[in-house]
C-alpha cells in the first residue's frame, strides 16, 4: 500500500483526522445541548399550560344538577332493576 515514511504523506492523514475528531466533538456537543434546551422549553411550556388550564377548572361552576336524567338514569335503572327516570318521575 502506501509508505507514510515522509511527513508530506503523514501531515494530510494527521489533519484530516484531527479534522474528522474535532467535528465530531462539535456535532455530539451540539446534540446534547439543543436536545436539553428542546427538554426545558417542554417541560416549561406544558408546566406553563397546567397551571392555565388547573385556574380556569377552578373558576369553572362545577356544580351539577343531582337529578340530571342523561347522568342519573343508567346507574338508577340498573340497581332499580331497569326502572326508567323520565322527564315527569318514573315509568
């Protein structure tokens, strides 16, 4: 193959692997900051929306009508053994 007896041979081979070595250490350096940076601005835009979203659930008028027929009927007809809740009472 070729002789690396001269330093014109071995001076190429040398900067083109330190070049390679450099890049290398550049672009991984480069991955695991961005990929950090991507991580914060997540976590600190889905922390950002659950506090938003946890203020408008408590401001929200969360009370229910107790006898509403579309919640009440499907569990009253099934422990009154198919009884049906109807707009007037019961059928």
């Amino acid at each position: 193959m070729f002789a690396l007896n001269t330093i014109a041979r071995k001076l190429p081979l040398a900067l083109v692997a330190s070049a390679m070595l450099v890049s290398l250490g550049v672009g991984a350096g480069s991955y695991l900051i961005g990929s950090q940076m991507v991580g914060d601005l997540t976590t600190r835009n889905l922390s950002a929306l659950a506090h938003e979203r946890a203020k408008q659930v408590q401001g929200a008028d969360l009370v229910l009508t107790t006898l509403d027929r579309k919640l009440v009927s499907p569990t009253y007809g099934f422990f009154c053994f198919s009884s049906e809740v109807v707009k007037g009472g019961h059928r």
